[in-house]
C-alpha cells in the first residue's frame, strides 16, 4: 500500500512530500522545497529506503532543500529536462525572494511522459503538464496524483513567471479529466482534494470540461 506524509515547510508554505510502500519500505521525496526534520524523523521512524528525489518542477520553493536529502541519502534527482530553464535563474529568483542562498541542484535522471518510476510493485507514471513552467509533470499512481503547483483545491498555478503560459496550462488540464473521479490530488500548495471534486467546482477545470469531449 502507497502510503503519503505532507508537511508544510518555508516561506513560501510549500508541500514536501514523503512516499513509501508500506511492504518494500522504499520511498520517494517530492518536492522537497525546504528542510523540515519531521522528514527525516519519519524516515528514521519507519527504516524506510529512499530511493530518490523527485520533483514536479524546479521552481525555487520546490527544491531548495533538494541537495540536503541527496546528500543525506546519497539519492539523485529526477525532473523534466524542460526545467533546466527554471534551474538556471533560480539563484536570480531566490535574491528577487529574499532567498539569497538556495543550492541549485542538477538534475541526475531525465524524465518525459509516459516514463514509469517504481516503489516496491507500485507504478508511478509521469504525465507532463506544462504551463505553470515549460517542464511541469504530475506522478499518478492509482488512488493518487502529485501535481505540483499545476492544479489546486479550486485554483490553477499562475503562470505569470518566466517559462509560464496560460493556454498552455490550459491544454494541459485535459489530462486530468481522464484521471479517476476518486483519485487524491496532492498540490504544491494548500490542502487536498480529489479530481472529481475539481472537476465540479474548479473554474479552469470546469471551463476545460465544457469544452473537451473526455
């Protein structure tokens, strides 16, 4: 069983996200955006193995504690190569934020649509959601999906930051529609939800569903 820990760390409020089998003991750290020491407490809690990092995006309020854990675990990174991009101005945004001195890490493992990422037997499928950032991708695994800051409880992610595209945001809510109604979205920021009760109250994903034949 696929269990997951949230917790709610730095300035920005932002979702590190812990992972696990709950057979095998390996896990994922997404999004690991700022440190928080539960993380590692519950790790050490559990014996659990972690077996990478990985992320929805590289915007700096999603990896600024990345180079921490890596070297903690001794584990590398996955991300969407369209992120190198936002990897390469997050030290400039960092100074615009007043986080001066974020350790940009390099991404290890390359990941597109379709790739497939495993924990224990459990399948985690990378599905690509550009807009909030040109290499934004969402992890499903059946009962849940990690969307980053592409989706929220009755919002979207702005996409008025470098390398963001409303339309494209847009096209890329199609793929949630074909997501089962009972699955958990798990966002970057702000509480969870499900897709199904998206698909009733969100605007933007209403506004993609009047408009597309699933």
């Amino acid at each position: 069983m696929i269990k997951v820990e949230v917790y709610t760390a730095g300035a920005f409020a932002q979702h590190p996200l812990l992972i696990w089998d709950d057979i095998s003991k390996e896990a994922f750290l997404l999004d690991p955006g700022a440190f928080d020491a539960s993380i590692e407490q519950k790790i050490e809690e559990l014996n659990l193995k972690v077996k990478g990092i990985i992320n929805t995006h590289a915007h700096l309020d999603h990896i600024g504690a990345v180079m921490h854990f890596k070297r903690k675990y001794n584990v590398e990174l996955w991300m969407h190569p369209g992120e190198e991009m936002v990897l390469g101005y997050a030290s400039e945004s960092g100074r615009m934020f007043g986080v001066p001195d974020i350790e940009v890490p390099t991404i290890d493992h390359l990941i597109k649509e379709g790739d497939k990422l495993y924990l224990g037997e459990h399948e985690f499928i990378v599905i690509e959601t550009p807009g909030h950032t040109p290499g934004g991708v969402c992890f499903y695994t059946p009962g849940h999906i990690f969307v980053g800051d592409t989706l929220f409880a009755g919002s979207i992610g702005r996409t008025d930051l470098p390398g963001g595209d409303y339309p494209t945001i847009m096209k890329s809510l199609e793929k949630f529609l074909h997501i089962p109604d009972e699955t958990v979205v798990y966002s970057g920021h702000g509480p969870e939800t499900t897709i199904g009760h998206e698909k009733k109250t969100n605007p933007y994903l209403s506004q993609v569903l009047d408009n597309t034949t699933v």
